[in-house]
C-alpha cells in the first residue's frame, strides 16, 4: 500500500459535517362577516295597507250603490 502524498501511513484523517436547519412558518387567517341589512317596510306592513285599500274601495262601492 502506498502513502498518499502529504499524508503519512496509519494517520488518521476525520471529517465533522454539521447540518444547520432553519424553518420559518407563517400563518394567515382570514374573517368573513356577513351582515343582513332589511329595508322598506316588513311584510306585515305591507299586507296590512293593501287590506286597507281594498277595504276603502269596497267601502267606496257600497256608499256609491246606496246613493242611487
């Protein structure tokens, strides 16, 4: 066996790798918000003035039908 130049025979040579890991996490999140928002007037309202109305105009017709 020969001697590799520079190194002597039976030297011991030893070799130290070190690893270094860095890991970095990130987050996010995210909200939604939904909002109702109800305009003009509520259906009760609503039914309410129609019924109104077809009272007055059928109150409207039995006046006019009476006069004659």
């Amino acid at each position: 066996m020969q001697a590799i130049q520079g190194f002597a025979e039976g030297t011991t040579t030893t070799v130290t790798t070190t690893a270094t890991s860095s890991t970095t996490i990130t987050s996010s999140t995210t909200t939604t918000s939904t909002v109702e928002v109800t305009t003009g007037l509520p259906a009760e309202y609503t039914y309410a003035a129609v019924a109104v109305a077809v009272i007055a105009i059928i109150a409207a017709a039995v006046l006019v039908t009476r006069r004659r």
